[in-house]
C-alpha cells in the first residue's frame, strides 16, 4: 500500500490511502496522483487482503494497523456515505 502511495504521490502513506485503495478493488484501475493503481496492484492488494484477512488503515497513534476484513468492509461503507472525498485520490 505505501509502494503504491510513494508511486502515485511520492508520499508513504497518503491521507485516506485505504479508502482510495479499496474503491479501486471494488471498481477496477484508476488514475491516482502522477500514477495508476493497476489492475496488477489490485489483485496483488485483494490478495494480501484475503490472505491476512486485513485491511491496513493509517491511525495517528498506532500508525499501520490491520483491521479484520469484515470490519473493514463495514467501516469503509458508512465511513464513505459520511463523506464521500474519502476515496478520492
């Protein structure tokens, strides 16, 4: 996930990463800064997803935290209908 921020945005982990990550698992490649999140890094990321069954997030005091999956997918849901500029990247 950090590879792909520092590809797109020359950032370790940019703000809201895992929600612009997951939107592009859940509907296809899409242009992301200066870069691509690729179908590649798609199956790659849904691939460590399921294998962990984790979802990394950034927090200000544990800094990359895997998050169950299910949870994940849930907070991502009403996160996203709360606002919306969470999955632009």
């Amino acid at each position: 996930m950090s590879d792909i921020s520092e590809i797109c945005y020359c950032a370790g982990w940019l703000l809201n990463l895992e929600y612009v990550l997951w939107n592009a698992v859940l509907t296809g490649p899409r242009k992301c800064g200066h870069g691509m999140i690729t179908q590649e890094d798609i199956h790659e990321l849904l691939a460590l997803a399921n294998r962990t069954d984790s979802w990394m997030v950034f927090d200000e005091e544990t800094e990359e935290t895997a998050l169950a999956l299910s949870f994940w997918r849930a907070k991502y849901l009403n996160d996203i209908s709360l606002d919306s500029t969470l999955i632009k990247g």
